[in-house]
C-alpha cells in the first residue's frame, strides 16, 4: 500500500481546502472570512509557489560571494557543505514523513471505532491537521530536492576551474582562506570593533606566514595592487625576482 500523499495534481485542491479549514473554525469574523475568501485565489498560489529555500542567485550571489569564498576550490567545498546539509536534512524530513503518515492511519483507525460524537469531530479535526502538515513536508521535500540538484549544478561548474582536490577540503584552504583574509582586511578599512579587527588581522597574518614558509605567498602576492604588495613585502621583510614570484626575506 503507498501512503503517500499525492504530489501534483491534487496541490491546488489542497490549498483550497487549507481555506475551507479556515473556513469551518470559529477563530475569524465574518469580516476577515470575506477578506479571506476574496484572496483565495492569491493564497493558494502562494501555497504553491512561495519561496521556501534559497533561489539560485542567493547561492551564487550571496552564499558563493567572492569575498568570503574568493577561489573555485572555496566556492566549491561551500558548495559541497550547503548540499549535504539539504540532503541530511532530507533524509531527517522523510523519518518524520512516514511517522506522520503512520500517525494518520492509527488515527483513522481509532475514528471508525469511536462512537462518541465529540471524541470523532477532534479525531476528524487531528487527521486534516496532520495531513496538512504532511502536505507541506511534501513542498519542503520538493524544495530541498531542488536545492541539491541546483548546487550539483554548481560544483559541476566550479570542477574545470578548481586548482586542488576534489577529496581533501583542506588542500585548497591555506590558498583560499589567505586571499580571504587580505580581501576582509582591505574592505573592512577602520570599521569594526577592536576586538574584530584584531581577530582578522591575526588571522591574516598566520595565514600570510604560513604561506611565505611553504612558499606558494607568491600566487596571492602578484595579484595585489602593487602598493599593497609594497606594504606587505615591507611588513613580512620579503624580496621578489625579476620574475615577480616572492621569495622568504
């Protein structure tokens, strides 16, 4: 036997069902019912369609921003954790979806053996209610399942341009996190607090020193405005070839 709701056709008629639950209570005046039912429309389309997780530009405009994900290998691995946590999710949503339907079978089950009146009308009133919450963990399931496709997407966008591993996180992350906190530092200016600016300026600078030891500074150094680089190499006592590629001072 599938228990499950059906998805698709029918989702319109739940939506309006949804207002004639609203309908049925006592719980609105006759003026907000009228102002209800003249929006039905309107909010059933909102049931349908209103946005639940993030669209594909919030992922690539606002979580991938280049400010704290400056590389591909960085966008990536973000990528890679935002995915995985719609897909755990998932899994810990579809636990809860067929605890829901099983609760709504014992339920009916219990209601075509009641005979009080009352005690039939909550066991009625229970069922819409959990079946309506099944309805919407349809839609959010639909949506997680959306996300995951759009950030597969991503990262296969993201694979022909990376530079590190496409296994080890950390590969990538000396690179990533120092061309991170330098653009952090050159942003913030004098805003923040102390107490930020000298947690970023720390950061940076064991990021930097790490960098110059294993000698890959170099592939973030040429990059920066030659006044900077001035600044820096200056700062952390360093000397560069004619070829430009940075060596420890």
């Amino acid at each position: 036997m599938n228990d499950k709701l059906a998805l698709g056709g029918d989702q319109d008629q739940y939506g309006r069902t949804a207002i004639e639950i609203i309908n049925q209570s006592s719980i609105l005046t006759e003026e907000d019912l009228s102002l209800i039912s003249d929006l039905k429309d309107e909010l059933v389309d909102n049931f349908l369609h209103a946005q639940i997780f993030r669209t594909r530009t919030e992922m690539e405009v606002s979580v991938l921003n280049d400010l704290k994900f400056p590389t591909p290998d960085a966008k990536y691995w973000q990528s890679q954790r935002e995915q995985g946590v719609h897909f755990h999710e998932l899994v810990m949503l579809s636990y809860e979806y067929r605890k829901n339907l099983v609760e709504i079978r014992k339920l009916e089950r219990k209601l075509a053996s009641e005979t009080d009146e009352l005690e039939r009308e909550l066991l009625q009133i229970e069922i819409e209610k959990m079946k309506f919450i099944t309805r919407n963990q349809e839609r959010v399931a639909k949506d997680r399942i959306r996300e995951i496709r759009e950030w597969h997407e991503i990262k296969a966008r993201l694979i022909p341009q990376m530079a590190f591993s496409l296994t080890d996180c950390d590969k990538h992350q000396l690179i990533s996190y120092t061309r991170r906190f330098i653009k952090q530092w050159l942003t913030a200016g004098d805003s923040g607090s102390p107490a930020e600016k000298q947690n970023l300026r720390g950061q940076m600078d064991m990021a930097i020193k790490t960098c110059i030891a294993k000698k890959c500074f170099w592939k973030i150094f040429n990059e920066l405005h030659p006044r900077i680089r001035k600044q820096l190499a200056d700062q952390y006592g360093l000397r560069t070839e004619i070829s430009g590629r940075l060596l420890e001072g």
